[in-house]
C-alpha cells in the first residue's frame, strides 16, 4: 500500500516539467525508441533528456552516458533497460533526485518466484529513497493536458474528462487507441502494471481529487488489499462514476492472468457482489467500457427511466422498444399534445404514439421537431433518436453509384446532394446539443449506418456532445446503467 504522500506526489509526476528516457535507442521498435519518439512526437513541451551510455545523439536530441550527468533537474524518468539493470538504474535516479520513475521493463514476478524477489527489491529500494514507482511490466501513460504521451503505442486521444487506470497495458492502450477513434476525451491514462508499489486503488485516489477528471475506466485483474479497494472506489463512485472490467472471471482467465501481471485474480462471484454493493458499474467485454464513458462524458444525467424513441423506420422502433423494456427502461404513452404537433409535419400513417416513427420522411425539421416535444413533456426522461445521423452515407453510396452509370446527371447537382447531406447533419447535431442543453435531459443517437466519425460528435462552446451508437441494444445499455448509477447515488 503506498503512502498518501506518494499518492499527492503523483501530481508532479503526471505533469512533469523534465523527463529522461533510461535506455533511448535510435533502433526503430525498440522501446527505448517507442518511447523518446512517442513523447517528442506528442508535442510534449519540456525538457527531453535521453540516456545511454553507447549513444552521442538519439532524436535530434544529445545523449547522456548517465542519469547524473543530466544537466538541471528531471521530475521523470522512463526506464526501458533490462531488468538486470534496473537496481543500478533506480540508484542513479536516486542520486539525481528525480521523483518518479516510470519501469517500461518487464521481467518481474509475471516471470515467476525469482522476478517476483527482483520486484520486491525494486520496489523496496523506491520507497526507502523516495521514488515513485510506476510498473514495472507497464505500457506507460499518457497525459493529454501536459502534452505528454508516453506509451509504446503512439496513440494520441484528446484532452477530456475520462480516466482509464489499466493492469494490462495492452488492453488499455487498444481502449485508449478507440477512445482516439471514437472522439472520447481522456484525462488520463495509466498502465499499472505488475504495481510493485502503487495499486489501482492508489491511482482511484489520487483521482478522486483531480479536477480535470469526472469518469474512471478500470481494468484489473487482481486487488491486493480487496477491503482498502472496496472502500475507495466505493467513496470515489458517489462522485465520479467509475466503470470496471475485471479480468479473470474464469478458471482460464485466472491462468491467463497470473502469466500476465503476476496477478492472482480472485473469486469473480465475490467481485461482483463487491462491485454491486459499492455501486460500480461492472461490465464483461471492453467494447462495453467505451459505449459508457462516451454516454456518461457527453451526456446530461437522466432523471428518471422514461424514454422517449424517435425512429426514422418502424422495426428499428420495435425494437429499441422492447430492448428498453428488458433493461427496465419505460417508453410510456405520449399525450394527444405532442401527437397532434408531430402530424402536422408527417403523413396520417404514422404511428402517433412512442415511439415516434417518422415513415422515413425527407422533412428536415420534423425530426428536430419530434426530439423537443418529447424533451418538452415532463414524462420523458431521455430520448433516444434511430436513423436520422448516417443518412448521408447511405446518400454518398447513391451518388456514387449514379456518378458510375448515368452522365446525364450533372456532376455538380451531385456534389450538391451530397453537400446538403452532409451539412444537415452537422446542423442536426448542433440542434441536438442545444436542446440537451436547453432541457438537461438526454438524447442518446444511433446511426443508420456506419460512418468514419467517432461515437462522440462535439460542438463547439458547448458543455454537451452529441453521442451515435452503432446498434439500438448499444443505446439502451448505456442509458439503463446511466439511471441505473443515478439511483444509486441519490440512495434509491
């Protein structure tokens, strides 16, 4: 367990004003070069200091034989050497002064009992001479707000409110590299490793304090003082909604993961009971993490379960009904009000009822329309829209094809089309977001059809995004767990 004073110290760490790479190499792959190239590439706007001995110039960047030979102070040191050598790394690193280390180095007890004494030596050296010690056997981490980006995947999403604290590198880097795709900003990302000295639940508390974080990601595989991790998350969950994926739920996964961090996963049954009692929002495959954190970093809280469906086709409508109804969701009747309004812009054969089918109209107002009288009524809690963003793929296709084999459509109406397309989407985003904004309440999006844009569609100067799922079930599922964390904090 680390000291709460090495938890604070992490501050500094995270925002470093120095840096040294421990093992920089000019060999492309190596990871003394996946890293220094990483973090020059980022952007990163302090001092790069590179080490080893064989080198005069990595980068651009000079050499130094030896971290004491650094000119000026280092905050943090990235360790890529061998783990043979790490001892006389850390001793260095020591005498320099430098606050933290980050041990990409692998080798340790994932390796077996003599890894396992080697990482408790290291992890005993760090605390008697006041290291933080990140790892070892870890991916790196990555800070957007310091422009620091320092993993051997050269992902880079962008600055957010969504923490992701990670036992498997790997995995955590596939999430973060989603993350980036989807458009899910992130405040924080960290590899824990093998956690020789701090543990998942170190890196809960330290976000628990910090201001430029609202949601945590966990992935682990094991907890060391289970009572300590309970109470933690537990305290932080009231405040920030933490969203978990524990590995080694089974007997092969338990296998998996002992060979993989040195980590003893425990009993699953007994996790999740944990997890329910102190309110986490579990989840089993990591597709479900990045669904959440785009829903809840984007979205205003629901206050209730009544949810309000406007569907551009009616079997879509079907059957995010009846998926609302698995998850405990209500889609109730709407008033002869709201119904009255919307038939003034579609045909008599619409459903006149929620949810709402728009008969696949061309109207651009309509489904503007329908959002905000269900957003108006205070019986709606939520909405979810289906089919109105991702048109314009399916319009893209259509003015290809007609591109192909009709020339006597001119390439300029076409480009018009497509134009119109595209532009009505970006101003139904924009409208959706206002109205979020208007009405505090929120309105989940499914896209008709795959598109190259992320889940989450921000807009500028505005505290909200819009958020597209790729399935109606996607939608629900965010939206359940939404009320689900809700209910948990207000003590129903």
């Amino acid at each position: 367990m680390a000291e709460r004073k090495i938890v604070s110290g992490l501050e500094r760490v995270f925002n470093p004003e120095s840096v040294a790479v421990i093992g920089a190499s000019h060999t492309f792959g190596k990871w003394g070069h996946l890293i220094l190239s990483n973090i020059l590439a980022g952007g990163y706007q302090g001092k790069i200091f590179p080490v080893n001995p064989k080198e005069k110039e990595i980068c651009g960047l000079t050499v130094y034989r030896d971290t004491v030979d650094i000119p000026g102070p280092v905050d943090l040191a990235f360790v890529t050497t061998p783990a043979s050598t790490v001892l006389s790394v850390l001793a260095s690193c020591a005498e320099k002064g430098i606050k933290g280390v980050v041990m990409i180095t692998s080798g340790f007890s994932e390796t077996g009992e003599d890894g396992r004494r080697l990482e408790k030596e290291v992890a005993s050296f760090c605390l008697k001479n006041g290291l933080i010690l990140i790892g070892p056997n870890t991916m790196g981490i990555i800070h957007p707000q310091a422009g620091l980006f320092a993993t051997g995947s050269h992902t880079r999403p962008r600055e957010g409110k969504v923490a992701f604290i990670s036992q498997s590198g790997n995995l955590g880097l596939q999430l973060i590299h989603w993350a980036e795709q989807q458009g899910i900003g992130v405040s924080l990302f960290v590899g824990s490793g093998n956690e020789a000295m701090l543990t998942c639940t170190d890196y809960l508390e330290y976000l628990e304090d910090d201001p430029g974080t609202d949601i945590v990601i966990l992935y682990i595989e094991s907890v060391g003082d289970g009572r300590r991790f309970i109470e933690t998350v537990g305290r932080v969950n009231r405040v920030k909604p933490v969203i978990v994926l524990k590995g080694g739920r089974s007997e092969a996964g338990q296998a998996a993961a002992a060979s993989h961090t040195g980590s003893m996963a425990g009993n699953a049954l007994l996790f999740k009971a944990a997890c329910r009692q102190a309110g986490l929002l579990d989840v089993s495959v990591p597709s479900t993490l990045l669904d959440l954190s785009a829903g809840f970093s984007s979205l205003p809280w629901p206050a209730g379960n009544r949810v309000g469906i406007v569907t551009l086709g009616g079997g879509w409508g079907v059957v995010t009904a009846d998926q609302c109804g698995e998850k405990g969701l209500a889609v109730p009747e709407i008033p002869r009000s709201i119904v009255d309004t919307i038939s003034k812009y579609l045909p008599p054969f619409w459903s006149h009822g929620n949810p709402v089918d728009l008969v696949g109209t061309r109207d651009r107002e309509v489904p503007i329309v329908a959002v905000e009288e269900l957003l108006k009524w205070d019986g709606i809690d939520a909405v979810i829209t289906l089919g109105i963003v991702g048109r314009t793929e399916l319009v893209r296709s259509l003015v290809q094809s007609t591109r192909l084999v009709d020339p006597t459509i001119s390439p300029e109406f076409l480009d018009s089309v497509e134009a119109f397309a595209t532009g009505y989407e970006k101003r139904y985003i924009e409208s959706i977001v206002e109205l979020m904004e208007r009405y505090e309440k929120p309105v989940l999006g499914v896209s008709l059809a795959k598109t190259d844009e992320g889940t989450v569609r921000p807009v500028d100067g505005r505290r909200y995004s819009a958020v597209f799922y790729k399935t109606p079930e996607n939608a629900v599922e965010v939206l359940s767990r939404m009320v689900e964390y809700q209910r948990f904090v207000r003590g129903r």
